[in-house]
C-alpha cells in the first residue's frame, strides 16, 4: 500500500513542477519571450574583450595587465620582446667589435645610411693617424627597451638602453697605449636607438642613433 502512495505523491509533485513551469515558459511558440539585448550592452559583453586580447608566440595576452610600454610593442607586427632583447644584444656585441676594428662592411649591414656615414668618417680618421681600437665586451648588466616610437604608418623606433662591461684601448702607430687600460673593466651605459619598417615581411632591425648615459 506504501508504495502505491508513493507513486501517487510522486505524481503530485510532477504535475505541481510541470504546472510552474508552463507559467514561466509557456507551452509553444505563442508564449515565447523574445530578450532583446541593447547594442551598447551587446557590443561591450562580445566586442569589448576582443580589443584588450592579443596574441603573441600562440598565447593570448590581456592588454589589460600590460604596461603602456607594453602596450606599444603589441602594435609591431610579428614582435617577441625576449627575442629582441636577445638579438639587441647579439647586434650590439657585433656592431662594437666591427667598429673597433674598422669594418665598415660588417657595418653596412647592421646600421642604417647616416650613422655609418658617422662611424666610417670616424674609422678613416684613425687610419690616418696610424690608431687602432681594441674593444673587449665582458657582458651584459642590464639590457632594456625605453620607449617604442611609431615615426610614420611605415616605421618604428626602439630605444634601448645596454649596461655592459668593457675594456676600451686606443693605441697609436707605435702599438701604445693612448687611452684605456687593459686591466680596468669599465661599466657602460648607452643608448640606442633601432629602427624597423612595419612591413609584416620584414623582420631586420637597423641602429639608427647611439649615445652615452
């Protein structure tokens, strides 16, 4: 007899849930309730989270939680900050030992027209007077991007500031030592300047400007 009341309570119930249900969501299609989303609320829920997202080495990033120099760097095509830095420096070690030894071909492919012109100017000089240069780089203390330039809808800059340590000699046609000294390390602080063509084919960064801190 329990179990026959049972399955009348339980059909009770089923009848009760089902009856509150066709008040909330009709029985067809005339008691459909049409939600009408504003285009405000519809483009800030799906169009929104799109702009603060992007994609870099196969992971997105959210905009959001970057720095404003962060921020920039996203807008160059094709840009991985860490294999920058990496290839800063690889170019900063080559560009240093091919001006110390007067090696305007090296040169030619790493620095932009105008600055070779400069270094090259500053190369015949030594020639001349009979001078040699000796540039030993230590190592890297801190290598890091300052700012992010965008110069036209074609191009862009970087600067970028390299701590390095070095022992500098400057000897005359004798093999003297004029300036320097072998046995001091000396840290050094400068500040470059690269520049690139926005084109997603190209991938080749040239220095531009140099100076010291």
């Amino acid at each position: 007899m329990s179990g026959y009341l049972d399955i009348i309570f339980l059909l009770v119930l089923v009848f009760v849930i089902f009856s509150k249900l066709k008040s909330v969501l009709g029985t067809g299609a005339e008691d459909a309730k049409v939600i009408i989303i504003p285009k405000e609320q519809f483009e800030k829920l799906y169009k929104e989270p799109k702009k603060n997202v992007v994609a870099e080495g196969g992971e997105s990033v959210d905009l959001s939680k970057l720095s404003p120099l962060d921020r920039e760097l996203t807008r160059i095509p094709n840009f991985n900050k860490a294999l920058f830095i990496k290839g800063a420096q690889k170019a900063f070690e080559m560009i240093l030992s091919a001006f110390s030894k007067g090696d305007a071909g090296t040169l030619s492919k790493l620095v932009n027209g105008e600055l070779l012109k400069k270094f090259e100017k500053i190369i015949n000089e030594r020639k001349e007077q009979g001078m040699t240069a000796e540039t030993d780089l230590i190592g890297f203390v801190e290598t890091e991007i300052e700012s992010v330039k965008f110069v036209d809808e074609d191009s862009v800059n970087l600067v970028v500031k390299f701590v390095s340590e070095q022992v500098n000699l400057l000897k005359n046609a004798e093999g003297e030592v004029i300036e320097g000294d072998e046995n001091y390390v000396q840290k050094i602080s400068d500040v470059w300047t690269f520049e690139k063509s926005l084109n997603p084919r190209v991938n080749s960064w040239l220095l531009c400007s140099t100076k010291k801190c």
